[in-house]
C-alpha cells in the first residue's frame, strides 16, 4: 500500500537547492527523460516523466528527451515514435530530442582514452567465463589474464573489433576498475560487445555497441545534464557512474545521478519485459489494449492525461519502494473526469419498459394499439437534459423520450431482496428528467424470465416532478427505444486478480484474471452517435449511474468503462 509521501520532489529539490546555493553548477538545471526505445511507456514512466520535468520546470532548468538506443536487437522506430507521442500527450515539451545513437563516435573515443590510460582492456573469454569469475558478495573475483594488456595492444584490438574482425561475442572491451570490490558493479564491468545487429538509427554502421552503464553517464555529461535522475535499482551502478567520469575530460561539470523509488501499482505490472509478454500470449489486443497499464492503453481507455499527472505529483518523488494503490489512481481520473466529462444516457443491460397509457398519433394509447395487434412506441416527447452539472457551459441536449423505454434489466426486480427502492409491481419510480411511472406486470419467457415490463406513466409528472410532491425514491436512467443506437460496450475488470501479480509463483501470468473484460450490447440515446455533434472519438462521458466510458478512437459505437463511479479509494481509506 502506499506510504504518506512528502511533498513532491523534495529530496531532489533539495539537492538542487543546495546545488544552486553553492555554485557547482553555476545555478544550471539540466535533467533529461532517458527511454529506451524497446517498448511502449508505462505509467512507471509517467512518474519518471513528471520528476524529470517537474524539477526542470521548478528550477527553470532544461529537460530533454533522450533515447537510450544502444541495443540493436530490441529497439524500434516504432517504439521511438510512440514515445515522442505519449510524452506530447501527457503534456510535456522536450527542449531537445537526443539519440545515444548519435554519441557512438564520442563514446568510443572515450572508451580510447580509457584504454590509453591503462583503465579499459579488451578480453578475449567469453560471457560466461566473465561472469563466473566475477565471484560474489564475500566471493573473491578472479582476474581475467588479459587484464595485464598494454595500452598499445588494447588500443590495437579495439580498433579491430570496431573494424569487424572478430565475431559476435569473440571480445569484450572492459574497464579495468577492482575486481575484489565488494560492489559487483565494479569488477571490471563490460564497455563494449560484438553485435552484428542492425541499428534503427545507425544501421549497420557499428557492430561494436557500448554498454547501458558506460553509455549513460558519459551521454549526461555530453549533453551537459546536471542531475540525473534514475530508479532506485542503479544505486548500486552510481559509482561505476561516477569512476567513468571521473577519468574522463568533460566538456561541462560532471552530472549526478540521484535515485527514486519505482512505482508499482497494484494488480498491475509496470516492466515492459512482462507487458510484452502479455502480448506475445494474446492475453491482450496490443500495447494500447484498455487493460494495459501504458500509456497508450490508459488513454485509449480514457484515462484523461491530467488526472495521471496529478496522480503523479501527489505520490511524489519518494526513497521507498511501494505499491501505490491502482484505486488511488483510479479517484483521481474520477475526480478530473467528473469535472470534465458530459453526461449521458446509456442502457448496459437492457430491458424493455412499455408504458400501456402513453398517446399513439392517433389518440389511442399503446395498450389499445398492442390490443388491435400493433406495437407501436408512440409519440415522441423532447426532454431538456444538462450536459453536466459540475460545469454550466457545456449547456444542455434534447433527449427524446416515448412510450417504449430501455431500462437496465438490475433497476427491475420481480422478487426485490429488502431494501432495494428500484422498480417492482406496483412501485412508482422516476426516470430521470421524464416521468414517473409504476410498474404494473411483466412478461416472462419460458424459463421465467422478465422480458417486458409494463407500466403506467402520470401525464402530471412531465419533467419528473411529483405534481402533489408524493416521496419517490429512485431516479432511474433510460433510453427510448424509439430513437435508441446499438453500441458496444466494454466493461473491464482488473488484469490481475493478485495485488502483487507473480508475488507466490514468480510469474504474472498466474495472477490474470480471466475476466478482466467483458463486451456487452447496450442500447444509448442519440447524443452518443458518431456524427458532427455527437460524441467524438476518444471523448470521454459519464454514462449516467454507470461509470465513464471513451468512445474508442477507431470503432465507432465502441466504448470502454474508463472507471466506475464509486470511489473505492475513499472507501479503502476510511476502512483503514
Ligand atoms: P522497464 O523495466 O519497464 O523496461 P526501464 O527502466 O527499463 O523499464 P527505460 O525505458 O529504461 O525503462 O526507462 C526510462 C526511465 O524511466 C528510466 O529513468 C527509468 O528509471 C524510469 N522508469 C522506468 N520504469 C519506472 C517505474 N516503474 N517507475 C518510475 N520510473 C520508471
Ligand atoms: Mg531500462
């Protein structure tokens, strides 16, 4: 669960603070958002995101996007491009868009100097032999026995790998730092490796890619960031960081890197290894599937980008790792959406409620016709409905209404449990803005089950009003089936069922839930087409009683359960 937070940003605006008041920087803020470009953002990211900025913004630094594209073999335009887009539409600007890429040159004239220094060397065993003689904690690593090169030779071999002599994992380029340090990260950690892959950027131009550690400090202190900020699982990488720079010239002051806690959330995941997964097993559509926790996802499912921003500020930039509760996010995407969102009338579950006294045309009413062997919906009424209480300018519709109504099937009960003020025989119920109207019999299929529900509307009640201010308890929702659309609705539940999936078995997978989504066929008033004037594409609106839905941003006549209405994080709080 989560833990109070202090307010946002605090201990690394505090290091900038004290950062400015001496001077080291000469009051320079400079940080940057460094993706790698082998997958989709997640709402991990957007925390990132928000740090990596949100400091710039407070300090009136710069904050640059910059990819971290060393690796071949995972990276993507596409992955490239989808980021740009997600970082626009969370509502962040990148001063500059960088490339590691475009540092290969400068890297691997570093990684030279490093050599000349007698502090890289290359090594000619393979990965599994490094690995095993770089021991453990309280296990001595063992020297490799080229580690006594000269820098001559070093600088030779190297040249040659870059030049494509040797084959893929044949050599590594490696610094020579302690072998018996008792931070791992510090026995002699590999520069470079052979990799015939082809780059998105560099093409086949390398076949010599530099390592995440030893690419990302030196890409800082290239670009001139001042502090760097990463997740807590590089602390113990923060003095390999520092031993690069501090043997390296650098064209600024040396950057810092500082720490922060990762954010997980419950019944999610938040790594894009595992999210991809979810793909390749066709548990999910893609990385924009609704149930995904990436950005992509979260937007398609209408979660609108304020309300993560605001989500983010509030949990702040913290020292712990934590699980951050998925209802915690979810009340601030309620919160935003209430506020922004219009209201409409859709029926999820729907069940026909046919008022035996509403006038046909021709002065009869719909009993009478039903009697002469017609079933007709009769005459249409026009009710003026607000768009949305919480914000005046979004004005009202006109919503039609007739003598055959949706209803959802759960606001009728045949045999009501207690306490339920819904309809039943002989209650008298409002639907919203309408009439009221009493339920008088029902019409049962062969296993008994309702089908219709007749009923009897008071003419006097016009707008909803109780003409003798006679007690009605519940305000119903409806759509008249006369005007009434046919759309798809998806309601979605949880991905995982666990809190902290893959936390007993060690896999995710065993944690789905296999109901996470559920499509059914709803009946929704006219406000809802996709015409000019309708609802757009990606819009998000409250469906009365029922949740927020977006309308998905292909297919029309698609929506998605953004949220509910009810806000379980209240409940979970005042619970304790
Ligand atoms: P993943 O494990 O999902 O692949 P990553 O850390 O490898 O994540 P990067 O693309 O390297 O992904 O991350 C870019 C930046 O976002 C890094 O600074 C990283 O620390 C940060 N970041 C990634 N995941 C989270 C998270 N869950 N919470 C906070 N920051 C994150
Ligand atoms: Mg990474």
């Amino acid at each position: 669960m989560s833990e109070p937070t202090t307010s946002a940003g605090d201990f690394i605006a505090d290091t900038v603070r004290a950062d400015n008041a001496s001077g080291l920087y000469s009051s320079r803020v400079q940080t940057r958002f460094p993706p790698e470009p082998n997958g989709y953002l997640h709402i991990g990211h957007a925390k990132a995101i928000t740090a990596d900025f949100g400091i710039a913004e407070q300090f009136g630094g710069t904050c640059n996007l910059r990819f971290d594209d060393t690796n071949p073999d995972t990276e993507d335009v596409e992955y490239v491009e989808s980021i740009i887009d997600d970082i626009a539409w969370l509502g962040f600007r990148p001063d500059n868009v960088y490339y590691a890429s475009d540092y290969f040159e400068a890297l691997y004239a570093w990684a030279q100097t490093l050599i000349e220094r007698g502090l890289a060397y290359v090594d000619d065993q393979d990965q599994e032999t490094i690995s095993a003689q770089r021991g453990g904690y309280g296990k001595p690593g063992v020297e490799s026995p080229f580690r006594s090169r000269t820098p001559d030779e070093n600088l030779d071999l190297f040249t040659r790998m870059r030049a494509g002599e040797f084959e893929d994992g044949a050599k590594v380029l490696r610094a020579k730092v302690d072998m018996q340090s008792d931070n791992m990260a510090l026995r002699d950690p590999v520069m470079y490796r052979i990799r015939r892959g082809h780059h998105h950027r560099t093409h086949d131009a390398w076949v010599i890619y530099p390592t995440y550690d030893w690419a990302h400090g030196q890409s800082d202190a290239l670009e001139g960031v001042t502090h760097s900020m990463c997740t807590l699982e590089f602390v113990a990488h923060r003095p390999l960081y520092d031993w690069y720079l501090n043997h390296l010239d650098l064209p600024y002051e040396k950057p810092q890197q500082l720490e922060f806690a990762r954010l997980e959330l419950t019944h999610t995941v938040t790594s894009k290894r595992k999210l991809r997964q979810l793909i390749e097993d066709g548990v999910v559509d893609g990385w924009d599937d609704p149930r995904m926790p990436t950005l992509q996802g979260l937007r398609r499912r209408g979660y609108p980008a304020a309300a993560i921003r605001a989500f983010c500020t509030h949990i702040g930039i913290n020292k712990t790792n934590s699980r951050h509760s998925i209802e915690e996010l979810e009340s601030f995407v309620r919160q935003e959406l209430n506020r922004v969102a219009q209201r409409r009338m859709a029926v999820v579950r729907p069940l026909k409620l046919v008022i035996d006294n509403w006038p046909t045309q021709d002065g009869h009413t719909i009993a009478q016709a039903r009697e002469a062997g017609e079933d007709c919906v009769g005459e249409t009424q026009w009710f003026d409905i607000v768009n949305n209480p919480e914000n005046p300018d979004d004005g009202s519709r006109s919503v039609p209404f007739s003598g055959q109504v949706w209803i959802e099937r759960e606001d009728f009960a045949l045999d009501p449990p207690p306490k339920y003020f819904r309809l039943t025989l002989g209650r008298e119920v409002r639907l919203r803005g309408a009439y009221l109207v009493t339920a008088t019999d029902v019409v049962l299929d062969d296993s008994g089950e309702v089908v219709e529900v007749r009923a009897t509307y008071d003419p006097a009640s016009r707008g909803g009003n109780a003409p003798d201010g006679r007690k009605v308890k519940s305000t119903m929702h409806w759509v008249a089936a006369s005007h009434a659309l046919d759309a798809e609705v998806r309601l979605y539940d949880r991905l995982f069922s666990a809190e902290a999936p893959g936390e007993t078995t060690g896999d995710p997978i065993d944690d789905l839930n296999p109901a996470s989504m559920e499509r059914v066929a709803a009946k929704v008033e006219p406000a809802l087409a996709d015409v000019e004037g309708g609802v757009r594409p990606g819009q998000v609106v409250q469906f009365e009683r029922i949740g927020y839905f977006a309308a998905d941003r292909v297919h029309p006549m698609v929506f998605h359960r953004t949220v509910g209405l009810k806000d379980e994080w209240a409940s979970l709080v005042k619970r304790g």
